[in-house]
C-alpha cells in the first residue's frame, strides 16, 4: 500500500487552516464532480478529493493522520505504524460513508477499520454500493455479460484491512441506455449479524464509438454522398450496430438530411429510432478526365452558390 | 486475493423495471428520509403518490438524489440551491446532447 499524501491532493501546506481546506475542497469537486466535468479523468481525481476531505475536514482525523503522516512521503510503500491511532476516537463512526476509498483509507479510517473489540455487534444490513461500468454500443442492442472488477474491505485474523479484488459476472440486459442503472439485489456490502446484504447499483455508459452517436434511445450515424449520389439518389449499404441495412437515398438529398430508420435505434418498448445524416463528400480533380469533368459540371449549370451573397 | 462467482449476476434496469420507495432510495443515496421529503416538496425528485408512505421513485431519481447529497453534505448548498443546481445541470446537458447530435464533440 502506498502513502497518500492528502495535502498534496489540495495543493496546501500541512498548516493550513479548516477555512482554507474547507474552500479548496469546495472549489476543486466543483470543478472535477464527474457530473460537472466530462473529462476521463474527472471521477477519478473527484474521488480522491473526497477521500481526503473526509481526512482533513474532521479535526480529529486530522490529527492523528498529522501525527503520523510527518514521516511518510506521497506514494511510500506504507503500513500503519501499530497503534497509531491511539488517543484519538473516529474509528467507525461512519461519517463517510459514500465515499469510495482508497486501500489506504480503508486501513486507517475505514469503518472496517474497527477493532474487534470496537466492533459492534447486532444485525445491520449491508450498505448499498455503487459502481459505474462501460459497455459498447452494440451490447445494448445485443445483450453481453460483463466481468466487472469491486474493491472490497477485508479484515484478516490481526485486523489489518485490506482491499481484496471481488470479480463479478454481470449479465447486461438488451436495451440499456447510457445513465441507466442495473440493480443487483444483495450484491452490495455483506450485511452485519444475520442482516441481509446491501444491493449494487451500476450506472451504465456507452465507450464512445468512432462511428455512432447516441441521444437516448436514437442513435445518429453520419453518411457521406458524392455529388452525384445526393443528386440522382442511390442504394447504400449502411452499417448499424445491429447489422448492416440496405438504404435507400432519394434524389436531390442535400447535406444534413436526415433518413431515419425506424426502430433501428436502441431495442426496448419503443425502440429508438437509427438517424443518417447525409454528408456531402467532393472528390478532389486530379487527373485530366477528372477536371474535364469538372469542367462539363460547370458548363452544363447555371448555378451560383454565393446567389443569396449581396455585394 | 480475488474470488469470483459462476453465474454472471442478473440484473434489473432501474428506469424501466424498478420504482424505489422512500426507504430503498435512501439506502441507495445514504441521504436520510428528512432530506428526500425536502427535495420531494422543492420540486428536485418528483415521486409518483401522495403521501410519503405511498412515494415511488423512477431510477432518473436515484441520480439526482446521490447529486442532491453531494451539493448538501460537502457545498452546504441549501434545497433552493440544490433544485436551481440540478435544473441548471439538467439544462447543460440537454444542450450537451443537442451539440451531440450535431455531430460536435
């Protein structure tokens, strides 16, 4: 496990005051919640701001993470020093649950943390947890099964907490949409005592796919036309996620027409609907038979493209 | 340490098959019961039925609840602000999907 250094995740000195903590928090997860900031990255760094806001905004915390963090640099290999919380009481209270930490929190401020004698005894059920997965387009119009990857806190025989890998088969449903959510019933945390486990919840995205675009259920994909396809019409084969169709182009279609392909768009009740949108490619006039060409277009039209242009 | 079970897990799609009740959203979010009748009476979840005991929630509100959190817990922002955050985050990304099918990145 590695030292996390959650001064350096602010950017503050280790003297900085609750005020200061407090505003830079606020200012840096306005700026990196992931549902502000489209970046990869974003839910990432979002996370690790969590983490060690809930370190640093609790004074407590606080301390006894100063009083042993002095020795140890970001990214360290680390173990807690035995007892290195004594003195100080936060052990379990739950106050952050909802984050998603780290190995390193875990082991220091975990509710798994509990000591076994802190631990305490009853029946609970288990909390819920939520975790994001990416599939491909084509899944959603298929149906796949997914190997998804949890982290879960576990406590060996001398109570040291570490994050065991938890492989999980999930069988994606045909017809799911990006920011749908699947719910696993009792796949989430364990309960305590004989209470019942906590359930999963996995937000789904789409990979962003270098040929299709997607709003809701309707799915776009661009159709590049030469000239004279969009002038006369023609039958184009054209790929969707559910297998190539035969399209029929009308004559005189313009750039940015769109055809539509009902019920081609995501499956389910309705179905979404599957847009081309006519693109108009020019090939470029490079040999003499392709300019002479060029020429006779020109000849053969009265057609100024700047008409509507005054001056 | 890794272990793995056999058969893939099954599961079911919130938004289309599920309404939550008061209770399974609240353990979904960690918000408490207070909060959601807050959001419920500032217009930021919009159940279906009357009373609390009878509310059923779409899935669309699990992701605005879990966001409602956030803004509350760590921005302090109160339930006026949270709703006017959420319609404001709403309308981003409606003009973020309209730009999508456009064709912009």
């Amino acid at each position: 496990m590695k030292f996390k250094d959650y001064y350096e995740t602010f950017g503050l000195p280790r003297g900085a005051t609750q005020d200061e903590i407090k505003r830079t928090y606020r200012k840096l997860a306005r700026k990196y919640h992931p549902d502000v900031n489209k970046d990869a990255d974003a839910e990432a760094r979002f996370k690790e701001l969590g983490e060690a806001y809930a370190v640093l905004k609790d004074p407590e915390k606080r301390a006894a993470y100063d009083q042993m963090g002095n020795q140890w640099k970001a990214g360290q290999d680390f173990q807690p020093p035995p007892d290195w919380d004594a003195g100080f009481e936060f052990r379990g209270d739950g106050a952050d649950d909802g984050i998603d930490a780290s190995e390193f929190f875990e082991a220091l401020f975990g509710r798994h943390a509990n000591r076994a004698g802190h631990r305490s005894s009853g029946h609970a059920r288990g909390e819920d947890h939520h975790a994001k997965v990416l599939i491909d387009l084509e899944d959603a119009y298929r149906g796949a099964e997914r190997s998804i990857s949890l982290r879960v806190p576990v406590v060996d025989a001398q109570g040291h907490v570490t994050l065991a890998e938890r492989r999980l088969d999930v069988s994606i449903p045909k017809g799911v949409r990006a920011g749908q959510h699947l719910r696993l019933a009792g796949q989430g945390e364990p309960g305590r005592g004989n209470g019942p486990a906590g359930d999963l919840y996995l937000e789904i995205g789409f990979n962003p796919h270098p040929q299709f675009r997607v709003d809701g259920r309707d799915v776009f994909i661009d159709l590049p036309l030469a000239p004279w396809e969009a002038a006369l019409g023609c039958s184009v084969s054209l790929p969707t996620p559910g297998g190539s169709v035969q399209l029929t182009i009308p004559a005189g279609s313009a750039a940015g027409r769109r055809l539509r392909l009902r019920g081609k768009g995501i499956p389910g009740n309705p179905p979404g609907d599957l847009y081309a949108v006519a693109t108009l490619s020019l090939p470029p006039a490079t040999s003499d038979s392709e300019k002479a060409a060029y020429r006779t277009l020109a000849d053969a039209f009265d057609f100024n493209p700047r008409a509507h242009m005054k001056g | 340490m890794s272990t793995k079970d056999s058969q893939p897990a099954q599961g079911t799609i919130v938004e289309e098959e599920l309404h939550l009740t008061l209770l399974e959203l609240c353990q979904a979010t960690r918000a408490s019961q207070e909060y959601v009748v807050t959001w419920v009476y500032e217009g930021v979840l919009e159940p279906l039925g009357q009373a609390p005991e009878d509310w059923r929630f779409t899935g669309e509100s699990l992701r605005r609840a879990r966001l409602a959190c956030w803004l509350t817990r760590d921005l302090e922002i109160n339930p006026p602000g949270v709703a006017m955050a959420l319609d404001l985050l709403d309308e981003i990304a409606t003009l973020q999907a309209r730009l999508q099918r456009l064709g912009e990145p």
